[in-house]
C-alpha cells in the first residue's frame, strides 16, 4: 500500500498498562504515524493517559487518546491501581490483568462510536487484554497482538510446552531444546507455572486463555529485527500460529522536528550533566538500572551496592526498588565517582551518552534492545517475567553482554559482592568486556539498517499493512 493512501487508514492501539509494555506501544504509534502516515487511536485509562499525552505530545492532532474507566472495587487491587509498577507486591498481577476484562463494554461502546466516524482497519492490543480478541471479531476488525517478547523466548517458550521431559529435571541440570541443540537451559530460566509439571491455577488459566486469543489473531507484531535472530523466527513463523511481523527495533524511530527543539530548550538533568562531567574527566560509567518494577531484596541490593563500591568503575544507578532507603552511605562513600539516581529518567539518553560503556540490566527486552541500538554491552542480571531467557540470549546467542550469575552458580542464586566486582571489572575492563563491546556495535548496526528504508523492518512493515489494511473496510458496525 503506497504511503499516499495510508491516511485514510486508521489503527487503534490499547497498551497493556504497564510501563515496559506501554513504551514500545507508543513508539510503534509514531512508527505508523511518522513513517507511513497512518492515523491512531489509543485506548488507555484515566491515571495512565498523562504518561501518554505527554510522550506523545509532539504527534498531535494525528493521534487521539480514548480514556477508559479502570474497574473499580475489585477485591485484591488497591484502589486507585492502575499500573503495574505501583504495585506493592507483582503477587497483583493476575487480578490485575483479569480485572481488565470488565473495560470490554466500554471499550466495545468506543469502538462502536469510531466505526460510525468513519472506521477502524486495525486494532494492536496487548497480549495481555486477551478479551479485545472478542471485541475485534464482534466487529470483524483484524487484531494484531503485540507482547513485548522476542522471537527467542517465544519460540523456545512453545517448544517447550509441547516437548515436556525437562520438567522431570532438577532446577539447575541443564537441558537442549529440540530443533535448538545449541541452546542450554535450565528449569530455573523459568518461572511457575512454566516449570511446574503439573500446571494449574489462575496464573497458568491466564496463560491458556491470552495464548488462544492470540491464536485467533491476525499476527504477532514484534520488537526485534529479522537479522538478530533468524531461526528463531523462521521457525515461529514455520511451526507455529499467528504469523509473527518483525518491524523493530521500534525505538529507532526518528523524532519528530518540533520533539529535538523542544529537548534543546529543555534543561538538562542533573545525571545527565553528571555524565558530561565524567566525559570531560576521561572516565567510562556503568549504567546500572532494573527497568520499571523489579522487586529486589534488601540484602541483594546491599551486595549490589557492596560490589559497585568495590569495582572502582563510575557508575550512575537508577534505583526503583523499594527497600533503596540504605544506599545513601553508599552514595557518601562514592561521591563523585558514582551516583544515584531515584526519579523516572530518559533510559535511552543515558544508554546514548559517550560517556557510558557499560549497562548493568535485569534484561527486560526494552531494556535489552536499547542497549543493542545504543551499542552498550549489557551485564546481564535478570530478576523475573522471561528476563533469564533474555539474558541468555543476550550473553550466550548474541554475544553482546556477559552473564551474572548466583554465588551458587546458578541462573537464580543470591550474587555476593565479589561477583558483582568481579564482573563490573571484566565488562568494563577485561576482555570478554571488550568482545562484547565490538560484538554490540555490530548488531547495533545492524538494528539501523533493519530500520532504514528499504531494510528488513521496513519491508516488512509495508506488507503488515498491506495485507491487514488493504482489505478490510474501515465503517465496521455492531452485528
Ligand atoms: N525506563 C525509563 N526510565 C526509567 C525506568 C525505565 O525510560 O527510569 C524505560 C526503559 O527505557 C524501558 C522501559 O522503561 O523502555 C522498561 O522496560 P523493560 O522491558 O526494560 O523492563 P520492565 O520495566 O518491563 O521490567
């Protein structure tokens, strides 16, 4: 479809209301908007709608952000929960994600009312509001599922739900994953209920249901790039359904002009000019961040900080953890060489920074694939979700980080302080740090030109649209 015709072809997007699956909506929103000229429509609710308006300011009057209600007097939630990083524990998430299920019939109403205004041709929602899958066939509107994973995790994921004789294995005895004899995991790379052998409860009911919707969906639209991980995909695509689109990295999206000139009269953070101060001293900072919502325990964050303080490297660290209340004698003692930082900062500027060599990350695949763009080689320390699987493909597949592992050698073990000196050092000092650093340009690299016109993205990009938009009609109505 020529970009001429696209903007009369018109997307709803619906974010699942969590920071790390919210972002890379909003950039396949300007993806759409700023590279094919499509029109949006976000759905959201009312206490996550500023994050948004605010991200996307720049792209008005194109995009238009519906506000949903979130379900109140829901028996586990505390009221006035509407994202996940304010949770007080992630135990909330099932409720949380079941609860979206009672925001059908507004969003249904909403829908309606865009059918009569004119249409709808597609609907990206998250894989985790598995209930818009009905919504979409009610009104014969194609759904594309987006769930912020890589064709790595979902393709080994898969395998291993039908192959099941690892999980007779103990936790730590490493297995090969058939069609993939390179690939070692363990039992512990996973979480229950996908390491449980006889899965039940609301968790693994939650995992059957959003995996049946997708099922029924048009396609999966993913954030990586063809190059970076070619089997995996060619075996998704081969064994498996939907078809799965890989039009990322999504963040390489350029910015719009009124978006660098509103930056350039923005002052900067201080972190951001404690950084050029390290540049003009000549001194190399480790980035050390756990993305939005990792729960880590106090004792672990006290060896974190215990194995910062003892590498010598300068390091500015963005805590959210709760319990973080104990680092101010770490920042005492590391004045001027480390920082820490406690507020919401531009992840992607900092990982951009010259000065900055090194990123210390629980491998959220967000987190991951900017370091990727950026060229940082990662250490990789994953907490939960499918972060370990992530970690080993970042470290083990890719070769563009090293791995931190438990004192006990495993992929879950508590990490003293000696370890995390010890690998701080390699990455930022040592050779292994320096492979990965070369292997990390490379793909970089190669990240950009998937991105560029006429590279593997945006091929691929151009025939999602093609294929969803061209032959749908847009003025769908209630049956
Ligand atoms: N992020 C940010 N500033 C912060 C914390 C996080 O910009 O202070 C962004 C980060 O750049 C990434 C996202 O939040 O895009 C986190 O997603 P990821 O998948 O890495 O981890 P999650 O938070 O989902 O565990």
């Amino acid at each position: 479809m020529g970009s001429d015709l696209n903007s009369s072809v018109h997307i709803v997007l619906f974010p699942f209301m969590s920071k790390g699956h919210t972002i890379p909506m909003l950039q396949i929103a300007r993806l759409l908007l700023l590279r094919r000229g499509i029109t949006i429509t976000i759905f959201t609710t009312h206490a996550n709608s500023p994050f948004i308006r605010q991200s996307l300011s720049d792209t008005q009057p194109n995009v238009s952000v519906i506000e949903l209600d979130f379900p109140t007097n829901i028996p586990e939630l505390p009221p006035g929960i509407e994202s996940t990083d304010q949770f007080p524990s992630m135990s909330l998430f099932i409720p949380f994600a079941n609860a979206t299920k009672l925001m059908q019939p507004d969003f249904e109403k909403a829908l309606n009312n865009l059918s009569i205004s004119g249409g709808v041709n597609c609907i990206i929602s998250d894989g985790f509001l598995f209930w818009t899958q009905k919504s979409a066939e009610k009104f014969s509107i194609p759904r594309l599922v987006f769930y912020g994973m890589n064709n790595y995790v979902m393709t080994l994921c898969r395998i291993l739900g039908r192959n099941r004789s690892h999980l007779k294995l103990g936790l730590d005895e490493p297995f090969t994953v058939p069609g993939f004899p390179s690939v070692k995991l363990t039992l512990n790379d996973f979480e229950s209920p996908m390491n449980d052998s006889n899965p039940q409860g609301p968790h693994f009911e939650f995992i059957v249901e959003t995996g049946i919707a997708t099922s029924k969906s048009q396609g999966l639209v993913v954030n990586s790039f063809y190059e970076l991980e070619p089997a995996f995909l060619d075996y998704w695509n081969r064994e498996f359904v939907p078809k799965a689109w890989c039009v990322g990295p999504f963040g390489l999206v350029e910015k719009t002009k009124y978006d660098q000139a509103a930056e350039k009269s923005n002052p900067k953070p201080d972190w951001i000019k404690w950084l050029d101060q390290k540049s003009v001293e000549g001194r190399s900072v480790l980035y050390v961040a756990f993305g939005s919502q990792a729960e880590i325990t106090k004792e672990q964050l006290r060896e974190m900080a215990a194995g910062l303080e003892r590498s010598e490297v300068s390091f500015l660290w963005v805590v959210r953890s709760k319990g973080s209340e104990g680092l101010e004698e770490l920042e005492e003692k590391v004045k001027g060489r480390g920082l820490v930082v406690r507020e919401w900062v531009d992840q992607v500027e900092i990982l951009g920074h010259e000065s900055v060599k090194g990123f210390m990350s629980h491998c959220g695949w967000n987190s991951a694939l900017e370091g990727i763009c950026t060229a940082v080689p990662i250490l990789a320390w994953p907490m939960m979700a499918e972060q370990h699987l992530n970690a080993r493909m970042v470290a083990e597949e890719l070769g563009v980080g090293l791995r931190i592992l438990g004192s006990n050698g495993s992929v879950r073990g508590f990490v003293g302080a000696e370890i995390v000196e010890k690998m701080v050092r390699e990455l930022m000092e040592g050779e292994e740090g320096e492979k990965v650093s070369k292997k990390v340009k490379e793909v970089g690299e190669a990240a950009r030109k998937a991105m560029e016109e006429g590279g593997s993205s945006w091929r691929t990009l151009d025939q999602l649209i093609d294929e969803t938009c061209r032959n749908t009609d847009p003025t769908h109505l209630l049956p």
